[in-house]
C-alpha cells in the first residue's frame, strides 16, 4: 500500500470528480475484457501484431470508445473508414468497431456483472459526511448503466459520460473540459476540485485543467507514470485518503452542499 503523506491538506477541496472505471467499480476488467474479444480475432484477421493487455493500457484506457479504435488501428498501421455513429456493428469501419465494442462490452457486463471497490464506496462516504460534493466524469456511454449495476447512481446527481460529452460536443480525454463541465454542473470552481483517475489520459485531462488537487490511483499503469503524467498524489485504495480527509476537512458551513449549490 502506498503512504500518503501526513501533511497532505484537503481543506480546500470542495468537491471531488471521480472517473468511474478502475476508480470507484472494476469495470476496467469489464471493459479490457470485451476490447480483447473484439480485438483480439480482429488483429489476427488482419495479421497484425497480437492484442495485448499492455495496449489496453497505452491506446485505449480513458479514451472515448471510437478514439480509443482509432488509436489501436493506428499502433498497428490499419486504417478503416471513419463511418458513421449509426454504423452496424457489423460494419469494418472505426464507428462500426467502437459499435461493436459496445455490444461486446454490455454482453460482459451482463455476464460478469459489477462491484464497486469497498474502498472506493469507504472514501465517498467520508467526503459526504465532510460536506464534499462529488461527480462522476467518465468517457464511457454506459457510466450510468454501470453506476445503476453498482448500486452507486444515487451518489451522484452530475455525472459527465460519453454521451454527454458527445451531445455537448466537449472533446475527450486528455482534454479537461469534461472535467471542468462537471465543476460548472456542481456550481463550483475548477481550482476547489479533485480529479480522481487511474488512466493516463485522465491524469493528463486533470493536469492540463485548473484543478485544486489530481489523486491518481494506482490499478496497473504504475506510479511513477502516474506522478509523471501529473498527479500530485497516487494512491493504491482511496480509502487511503479518509484520515486526511478527516483531518483537514471536516463537516463545515463553509463546505457546499447538494441543496446550496442546486
């Protein structure tokens, strides 16, 4: 387990913006999982270089479903028609693969089902009880599907997923502008938020925004590549966090609440 420094001072944090795969529910293994079924015969068909959990993390972690194609074809020199967002899954074309994924994906779900992380549901029950505000910005179109299979959608009133983001025309991952939407949706300033992330590209959308603190958490891409890409604490579990929490920040007036900033 790592140590969070003792000093560390969360006072200033308002409210906390957490992604959702790999940081509060394990639907990172959901996903890896449905992209190595859809990619693993794919690259084969086409006698390129094996899929392998690696490129999960260095292509696609993070990334909106069609960027994250766009980006594993690219490592491998495929390249496809863009097509359209109504493609077919069927269709060999990006949107038609992102498509596909997505089928793939809510058939693994289905079959594997979701928890959240006991850690992660421990350190949202601390920053509700010190008043803190919480949201939930993902790049996937399924977050509140997952959320609601988690039993976590009543734990936050502003979640900023793909298809928000796509409606809103907000650019992905490692872009901020997810982040700091959900932050205007909160009613709160970027510099009095946390981003929470485990992927690269969502470290990266927390460290080019003007964001109070970036928490990265630790489920495989490595601290020290975590510290590099931006965070300013890296954490294995969040419940790391809570005696920190606790210390410098407890329940306060001063703290915004769900109904204050309604």
């Amino acid at each position: 387990m790592t140590t969070v420094d003792p000093s560390l001072d969360l006072s200033p944090i308002r409210a906390w913006l957490f992604d959702l795969d790999g940081v509060l529910t394990p639907t990172a293994v959901v996903h890896m999982h449905a992209w190595a079924r859809l990619f693993t015969p794919y690259l084969a068909e086409h006698g390129a270089a094996p899929y392998t959990e690696g490129d999960y993390f260095a292509y696609i972690d993070g990334k909106p479903r069609y960027d994250g194609v766009r980006s594993l074809l690219a490592s491998r020199g495929i390249r496809v028609p863009e097509g359209e967002p109504a493609d077919p899954p069927s269709a060999d074309t990006v949107h038609g693969l992102g498509n596909r994924k997505n089928a793939v994906f809510t058939d693994t779900l289905a079959e594997e089902g979701v928890s959240p992380y006991p850690a992660s549901v421990a350190f949202l029950d601390a920053i509700d009880a010190a008043g803190c505000l919480a949201a939930v910005v993902s790049s996937s179109k399924n977050a509140p599907e997952v959320l609601r299979a988690a039993g976590l959608a009543d734990r936050f009133e502003v979640v900023v997923d793909g298809g928000y983001a796509a409606a809103e025309h907000l650019p992905g991952k490692p872009a901020p502008d997810t982040y700091t939407r959900a932050a205007e949706l909160l009613g709160v300033a970027p510099t009095v938020c946390a981003v929470v992330e485990d992927a690269e590209s969502g470290v990266q959308a927390g460290a080019a925004g003007d964001f109070g603190l970036v928490v990265g958490v630790d489920r495989g891409v490595g601290r020290d590549t975590l510290l590099r890409l931006g965070a300013d604490v890296v954490v294995d579990e969040l419940d790391e966090l809570v005696p920190a929490l606790r210390r410098t920040a407890p329940p306060s007036p001063d703290h915004p609440t769900r109904e204050s900033t309604a």
